[in-house]
C-alpha cells in the first residue's frame, strides 16, 4: 500500500508558519490586488472547458462527487484535503438519507425534511463545484509538468488559493496546502448557504435546532477495518456551534489532525473506503444496525438501537432510493477573501479529538430513540 500519511510530499520541505508568516501575508496581500484577467490561447479555454465538464459531470449528486474525491486521493495521495472531504461527504449523504430513514420523518414535517435535504445539498454541491476545479487543474499541471495556477481565475476560485497553490508547488507541503483548503470551503459557503436567508429561518433557525440542540445528531464518523477482529470501528469527531465560520474551520482542521493522525488507523480508514463504496446508507459502515430495505413509516419498537443490536435493525435508504438529483442554481458570485485576517486561522492550533465516538453515536440513537417512542405515545 502506498504511504497515505505523511504530511510531506515532492519537496521535501515543511512549513513552519511562525517565521514564514511574514512571507505568507505579503503574497496574500499580493493576492488582493486586482490584475486584469488572463488572456487564454485556445488550448487554455479547451482545458478550462474540460475541467468545467468534468466538474458538472461529477457534481451529479452526492455519491458521485463523494466518488470522485476519493478516485482523485487514491491517484494523488499528497492531496490529503481530497481524503478528508471524501469522509466528510459521506457523512453530509448519511444526513441526507436519514430523512428518509426510520426516525426523522416521525420527528420532522415534509417541508422541514426537504427544507433541510436541500440545505445540506446546496453545501456538499458548492464546495464540490469551488474546489473540484482546483484538484483537477493541479493534476493538469502534473501531467504538463508546468504550474497552470494562472487559471484559476478562469473557474471563478478565491484569490486566497492562488498563492497556496504557488506554494505547493514549490514545497510539497500537504499540509499547508490543506489548511488553506479547509479555510477557504467554509469561508466559501458562508454567505452563499449559512448566512443566506432562504435557509437561516427555514433550517437553522427550526430542523438544526431540533437536530442538533435536542437530540445531538452532529456526529462527523470516520469507519475503518480492524486487521485482526475484521470488524468495522468508528473514529471521529462532535460539530458544536456549526454557525460559527471559526468554528467550522477548527473542526476541519481537528478533523484532519484526526485522521492522519495514527498511520495505521488510516490505512485501515482507506482501505475500508476503497471497500465499501459510497451508498449514502448507514449500512455501510453499520450493517449489524442499519439495512437498506423497508420504510420509514414502520413503527419504532419499544427496544433501544444499540442494547438491542441486530434485532430491530433501523431502515437507512440508499441516497438515490431517497431523493431525486436536484438541479442547482448557479453558485453565487463573489470572492469571500477581503483581508489577511483569516491567516490567523492557519497558525491557531485546533482542538484535539480522542477519536472516541461510537458511544456518542450510540447515545444520539438512543435520544432520537425515545424523542420517537415518547411522539407515539403521546401524539399518535
């Protein structure tokens, strides 16, 4: 197997933000400055337009772009973002189909569910969108054998990237180049869905309230294959204050220091992702709890999830039995990078993660449990 953890690829070198912190804000400031847009020759436009094409293609729904993420880290294994945001859209599929699961259409009304599925959605569709272009430009770039950062106007990508991805290219730090990544996606879809109106009253205002604060779904998992039991375990982390931009890009980075943090876990991490392709059901990494078969409108037994394991198992469908590819408006336009204050993003260091999480999981299932039980009882 290839060697997936080291943060350090082709150059050689690290970066060590303290003394480079100077450097880094004077090619950032650079980067504000507005320069005329880039005159293209024909072989240019037809790069552009086939990255564009392969984007749209892939950004089909969330299995597809979770595919592709993870096609793209098993041939670029120095891109360590593309690993991350492979796990981390499984989960945004896992949320998507648990509105059609056995719980949340008890919990939730029609409109709530759908106004939450297309919350969660827009999200996944957009850092897709933004930073697909990106991965495949770099590996143009590769197989030319010559940066093409030059482009990345071209497909709309913040200024913020350009001297990250310059940096890269010279350094060969997979960590830097992650971070800034990490950065930029969440700085990306905070106006355009966070702080956008048509979902602040209608989900985070209602569905996340009652999903998160009530009942504690916010749960990010990364299964793995233990060598010697040959049984699937959980790793991961807990989203708190999901408004919070800062917030957001701490869990990130967490999540990244968490997963590259043991070499072993996550060649097991790779190996059961390569194993297990993306479904969007729960029952890929949890088939002793979750099967694929059945309806949400089956009665909830008096049984808890996970003290009664495999005997009441719950329905976790299919994203493309679920719902229907949704066709996405444009994204909005406008770059999010205004200032350097956002390199201080870089340098703070983030939470540390123990990794423990199946007990969490398992106490979540246990309070959407009896949320449902005690709406049955007493609003049948």
């Amino acid at each position: 197997m290839k060697n997936f953890s080291t943060f350090v690829y082709r150059g050689g070198g690290t970066v060590n933000f303290r003394s480079d912190a100077g450097v880094l804000k004077k090619q950032l400031k650079n980067a504000l400055k507005s320069s005329p847009p880039p005159q293209l020759d024909n072989k240019e436009k037809k790069l552009l337009e086939t990255i564009r094409y392969k984007t749209k293609k892939a950004n089909q729904n969330n299995v597809t772009r979770t595919k592709a993420y993870l096609d793209f880290f098993l041939i670029h294994p120095e891109i360590h973002w593309a690993l991350l945001a492979h796990l981390v859209s499984r989960n945004a599929g896992w949320n998507m189909t648990d509105l059609k699961g056995t719980y949340l259409p008890k919990l939730l009304t029609a409109k709530e569910a759908v106004d939450f599925y297309m919350f969660l959605e827009r999200g996944n569709w957009l850092i897709f969108q933004d930073a697909y272009p990106q991965l495949l430009l770099y590996e143009y770039s590769r197989k030319r054998g010559e940066p093409l950062w030059h482009l990345l106007p071209s497909l709309n990508v913040s200024a913020f990237m350009r001297p990250f991805w310059e940096r890269f290219w010279e350094s060969g730090c997979s960590e830097e180049i992650t971070k800034a990544l990490i950065v930029n996606e969440q700085h990306y879809i905070e106006n355009r869905v966070l702080n956008n109106s048509l979902y602040m009253h209608t989900v985070m205002d209602k569905v996340m309230f009652k999903l998160q604060e009530l009942m504690s779904m916010n749960h990010i998992l990364f299964p793995y294959l233990t060598p010697v039991q040959k049984r699937i375990k959980l790793t991961g982390g807990t989203v708190h204050h999901f408004t919070s931009v800062n917030k957001r890009v701490s869990l990130g980075r967490s999540l990244y220091d968490l997963l590259y943090s043991i070499e072993s876990r996550l060649e097991s991490i790779i190996l059961w992702a390569e194993s297990r392709p993306h479904t969007g059901s729960r029952a890929d990494y949890w088939p002793e709890l979750f099967l694929m078969e059945g309806n949400s409108s089956t009665p909830v037994s008096s049984s808890s999830p996970c003290r009664g394991l495999g005997r009441n198992k719950l329905f976790s469908p299919a994203l493309t039995s679920a719902w229907d590819d949704w066709i996405h408006p444009h994204a909005e336009e406008g770059d999010w990078f205004t200032d350097c204050h956002v390199l201080r993003l870089l340098k703070k260091k983030p939470e540390k993660f123990s990794g423990e999480i199946e007990a969490a999981c398992c106490q979540s299932l246990e309070e959407v449990h009896t949320a449902v039980q005690a709406k049955q009882t007493f609003f049948p």
